[in-house]
C-alpha cells in the first residue's frame, strides 16, 4: 500500500526514507524523484492547483498500477500545492524493492503519469507582475504513453 | 448536480462550482458543456473552444460522450501540469 499525500508543507527525503526501510531487511535498492521549483524567465513563484478528492484517488490508482507491474517493498508520493518559490520541492516519488530496476523504473512510471494523469495545475507568477497558466506539453503525454 | 471547475476555466468562469439540475435533453459530458457555454458571457467564454478541457465525472477522468446524470459530480478543468 503506498503512501500518497497531497500537502502545503515540505516534505523530509530522510524522514520518508525512513519510513520505507524502518525494520526492514529485504531492501536493496531506493530510488527517488524530487521536483523542483526553477526561476525560468523572471518566475516568483509557481501557485499550484489540484481537485482534492480527485488528486489522491488519481494517485492512489497511480501507485497501484506501478505496485502491480513492479516487485516494490514500498511506494510514497507526496506532491505539494500552494504557493511554491524558485528553488522549493514540489514533488517527491520514492520507491523501494529488492533490486534497482525495478525502483529506478516504478520511479520513472510513477512520474510520467503523475504528470498527464493527476489533477494538479501551475500557475507560474512573475517578477515583473504576469502569470499564467502552464500549458499541458506533449511530451509529457509521450512519455507516458511509452509505458 | 454538482459542476465544480478548476484552474483558468474556474478563472473565466468566476467561480469555483454550481449547483444546477440535469437540464432537459443534456445526457453526456459534451452536452453538459454546451448547456454551460450557454450561462452566461465567462461560461461562454470558458466552454469557447471544448478541445482545450478536460472533464471528470464522480472525480475519474472522462470522455464527450460519457453519460451524465443529476447525481453526479462533474468537474472541468484544463489538462494537467501537475509534477
């Protein structure tokens, strides 16, 4: 059963990984992704969106798809909403199992869906006093159709 | 019904959701979209071009022709930026 959580605060990558491998023995390879808020063109900070309700059952369905196609010993997401500035996490995936390919690929799945198939929205502010929505890439859509 | 939007459409749009009831004749999701282009200037304006959104019905992605009901929750959104 993996941890997902949805939450304004930052997240703690020693803490979470802790939680995975507490007690255990069977582990052998971590894996994790951290997104992080860049100050591309002048950006002050990006406003994150998302449909609560929707989100964590998107994300619950998410991490069972990657539980069911990979031998993982443990799964967390915790993705952050709210007003987040440059240099600030905005998304953390770690996966945990015996070997490194399957948590380095459950790591990378887990991503690319997270990213077309999980109600969050950017809104990115700027310095010079604009925001805007950010639009949808298809590339993101590429990649997660690969899987 | 619950109608909930999110991101620029709930902008356009002006609020965050209505309640309205299932209107005579609307029975799927691209229905529903052109009943709600029909509210007023900020739904036309929202609904102006339905390829640009996407929708959830009882918060699970959904296609235009996926059938609507008075129960359900149905969201618009943009697609999604998330990650």
């Amino acid at each position: 059963m993996a941890r997902i959580a949805v939450q304004e605060a930052p997240f703690d990558l020693a803490a979470e990984t802790a939680r995975l491998t507490d007690g255990r023995t069977d582990i052998g390879a971590l894996a994790s992704f951290i997104g992080v808020c860049r100050a591309d063109d002048g950006l002050a900070a990006m406003v994150l969106e998302h449909y609560p309700g929707m989100t964590e059952r998107a994300l619950d369905k998410i991490a069972a798809e990657a539980e069911g196609r990979w031998p993982l010993t443990g799964c967390t997401v915790i993705h952050r909403v709210g007003r987040l500035e440059p240099g600030a996490s905005i998304v953390l995936v770690l996966t945990a199992s015996a070997h490194r390919q399957a948590a380095l690929e459950a790591c990378a799945f887990l991503m690319d869906w997270l990213k077309t198939k999980a109600p969050f929205w950017k809104r990115e502010e700027f310095r010079a006093g604009h925001a805007r929505w950010v639009e949808a890439r298809a590339e993101d859509d590429a990649a997660a159709q690969k899987w | 019904m619950q109608i909930l939007y999110f991101a620029w459409v709930r902008e356009k749009i002006g609020r965050a959701g209505e309640e309205l009831s299932l209107p005579a004749g609307v029975t799927d999701v691209g229905g529903l979209m052109r009943h709600l282009a029909t509210l007023g200037p900020g739904h036309a304006a929202a609904f102006a071009n339905p390829s640009a959104i996407r929708a959830a019905i009882n918060q699970d992605f959904a296609h235009l022709a996926d059938p609507v009901a008075d129960r359900d929750e149905v969201a618009f959104f943009p697609p999604v930026t998330g990650g």
